[in-house]
C-alpha cells in the first residue's frame, strides 16, 4: 500500500500528467483538468517531454521496454517534486494513476532495481487522480459545474479495484447543479475494454462492453460520466 504525503497546508502548485489516451484522442480532458486547477486557485505546470508511463507494455509482458518508460517518467517528474517547482502530481486518469504509484514498484522489485523502487515510491506518495486530488486533498465536493439533464456513473476498474476511489467522484456528481444522478446497474463491472485485453479476448470483451451498453442504454441517463477515458 502506497503511503500518500501528508500536506498541511493544501498544495498549490501542481504537474499535469496528461497521459496518452488524453493527450491522444481526448486533449479536451486535459484542457479542462487545468482550467479546473486553475479555476480553484492552483498553479498547473505542465512538462511538454511527458510520455507512456508504460502500462501498455507491462501488460503485456515487456517489462524492460516498461521499465525504460517508468524511468523516464520519474526523471521528469521526480526534479519537479525535489526541486519544489510543484508539490504534486495530478492525472485525469485511474489507470495511469494505478501504474505509476502501484505498478512502478512492482516493475522495480528486484533489489539490483532498488534505487529506482526507491525513487518510485517517493513519487507515489505525491501522485493522484484528480476527483481524489479534489475531494481528498484539497477538500472540494463542489467545482460549480452545471448539468440540465441525468447523469449515471461508471466506475472504472482501476481506479476502483485498484486506488478504491469510488466516493469521491460521486461526491462531485451528487454536487453538479440542476443534474439528477442516476445509478447505473452493473456500475462496477467492466466495460470490456481492459487495454490489450480488448485486443488478445476480442469476443469476451465485446460481450462485456455489449451489456454495458445495455446497462447503460436501459438507465435512461444523458450522459455517462467515468474516471478514466480509455472506458
């Protein structure tokens, strides 16, 4: 288990971990996430060389090609966090979250690694997934967000079974105004997706995703709101 910072004042400065899947096919996202940090008073610092933090090869076996990856997202974010340029590292992502405070350590156990396990932990304890970061750190439920319609919730499987984050981003739907929070039936299980499972268990995970869809489909919500944009 990951031991997170305890800050005793709110952080005001943080880095964007914008991860690909944002950066990729949902730069909105990431744009939103600064506006919001910005927007409650947050310095966002955004390091342009960013990029994989390797969960797609670690899943799929490839941990040297991972740990290269893993490597080089600690020598990018590790200086911001020792020299004070931020104080911590904020994803609009529970996968990617996952990986880099979870996985890091597992990518490094072996001892000849402990210097990087090291490095990895340290920046696990500043790392979060931004409605964690809103509600659990900075103790903000409310983002003066707007919605005329329902809205239902998916949670995703990292940010769930993982991080257990599942209180918070309910917290901040529950506080979206004029919107009607719809539970989802089936709002735990999987979408299917699971990065390359999706690839090697094509028909289990179109099975998967269909009775999500039909979940859903059946909810009668506007708009299905998650964690994690990859679902």
């Amino acid at each position: 288990m990951i031991q997170r910072k305890p800050f005793e004042t709110p952080p005001r400065k943080v880095a964007l971990f914008v991860t690909c899947m944002v950066d990729m096919i949902y730069p909105e996202v990431g744009m939103s996430t600064v506006e919001l940090l910005e927007r409650l008073g947050l310095e966002v610092v955004f390091p342009y060389e960013q990029t994989c933090c390797g969960q797609p090869a670690f899943n799929a076996g490839y941990r040297e090609e991972a740990r290269a990856l893993a490597r080089r997202f600690l020598d990018i974010f590790e200086p911001l966090v020792q020299q004070g340029v931020v104080d911590a590292i904020v994803a609009p992502s529970g996968s990617c979250t996952t990986m880099t405070s979870h996985f890091y350590p597992v990518l490094f156990e072996d001892p000849a690694f402990a210097a990087d396990r090291a490095r990895a932990e340290a920046l696990a304890a500043v790392t979060f997934e931004l409605t964690e970061f809103l509600v659990d750190v900075l103790g903000v439920t409310r983002t003066g967000s707007h919605f005329a319609g329902k809205l239902t919730y998916h949670a995703c499987c990292h940010l769930l079974r993982e991080l257990g984050i599942d209180r918070q981003p309910r917290a901040l739907l529950a506080n979206v105004e004029g919107a009607e929070l719809i539970e989802l039936a089936g709002a735990e299980e999987c979408c299917g997706f699971g990065g390359l499972f999706a690839v090697k268990n094509a028909g289990i995970s179109t099975a998967m995703g269909q009775r999500k869809c039909l979940n859903l489909a059946q909810s009668g919500a506007d708009v299905v709101a998650l964690c994690d944009v990859s679902c």
